[in-house]
C-alpha cells in the first residue's frame, strides 16, 4: 500500500510538470493592463555650484613703527555685505584672507583668497577713492612730532579700521600741506 502512494504521488508529480497551468492564460491575456515593476536608475546628485569667493580690495598699506600691515575691502558676495577688516601683518588672517607677503616699497601685498593666491596693488585692486581722500606721507616731509614715529601711510579708499597714530599722523600731513600753501593757520588740536 505504502508502494501504491508512492507511486501515485510520483505520477501526479510528473503530470503536473509537464501538463500547463489552466491560469497561464490569463496572465498571457493581460487583463489588467499590467506592466513589469520599473527598475529605477539612481539619480546622480545635483551639483551644488561652489559659494563665490569674496571680493578682496587693497585700502591701504603701512610701516608705521616698522611693522607693514595693510588695510582691505573685504566684499562677500553670498552675504551681499562690505567689511573692513583690521590692520593685517604678514601671516595674519580675517576669514578666508591670509596675508602672506607686503611690499611697501612697490605697494603690493600677495594674499590667499581660499586656496587661491593673489597680488594685489592700488591700481589694479584698490578702492577708487574720491580725489582728496588718497594721501601719502613719507617719512621726511612729515613734522617732527609725527617723524619720531617713522614709516609712512598709503591710504586709498574707506579707512574705518584705522588706528589712532595713523589717523593722527595723516591729520598732520594734511594740515602741512595746508599751511605750506598758506590755507590755514596752525591747528590748536594738533602740535606743530
């Protein structure tokens, strides 16, 4: 008995391998319309364009008391805002700027902008300023008061940053020039 359903259950197997599945044609009709599962590609990452670098312009440069720093306009272009950073001496940073060399003597001044590096000057990158604004003080036309502080000032453009001494110092440059070409008489602020 035991061999009868054995060999009754191999024969149901062998028939129904190979006799076709009564539902097949539905699947083969297509009823409903239905479509294979669509493989979907991997959608490559949008780029995101990289923030523009900030605008840097040369203000002003310096080697009062024998250390040369120099003044910038500082212009972020993402944050649409203008910024004057503080007097700057070589290897000194003010965010993504890095001072890497001044040359007072041919006004140049090489910074890092990110990762890129740049020499700028008064004429190619400076602030345009207005035609009284840019005074330079050499060292021996200065009066003796403000000699005893050696060096001299480039200024040109915006100078909000400014120290005292300097501002001082380019006061009394003004003030000289004024009195050489008689248009004032001494100054009771400023010593002679």
């Amino acid at each position: 008995m035991a061999g009868a359903i054995a060999l009754a259950g191999l024969s149901l197997n062998a028939l129904g391998g190979t006799a076709s599945n009564p539902y097949d044609v539905i699947t083969l009709r297509n009823v409903f319309g239905l479509r294979p599962i669509p493989v979907v590609q991997p959608q490559p990452e949008p780029t995101v364009p990289a923030a523009p670098r900030p605008e840097i312009k040369i203000t002003g440069i310096t080697d009062l008391l024998g250390v040369p720093r120099a003044l910038f306009q500082y212009e972020d272009k993402e944050a649409k805002r203008v910024e004057f950073p503080p007097l700057l001496s070589e290897g000194q940073s003010y965010k993504e700027l890095t001072v890497v060399s001044i040359d007072a003597e041919n006004n140049r001044v090489r910074v890092r902008n990110g990762d890129a590096e740049m020499v700028l000057d008064f004429i190619n990158n400076g602030v345009k300023p207005p035609a009284t604004a840019s005074v330079a003080l050499a060292p021996n036309t200065a009066p003796a008061s403000a000699a005893a502080l050696g060096g001299r000032v480039i200024v040109s453009g915006p100078t909000p940053n400014l120290p005292p001494v300097i501002l001082a110092r380019m006061q009394q440059q003004r003030l000289q020039e004024q009195q050489q070409a008689g248009q004032t008489e001494h100054s009771p602020i400023l010593p002679p």
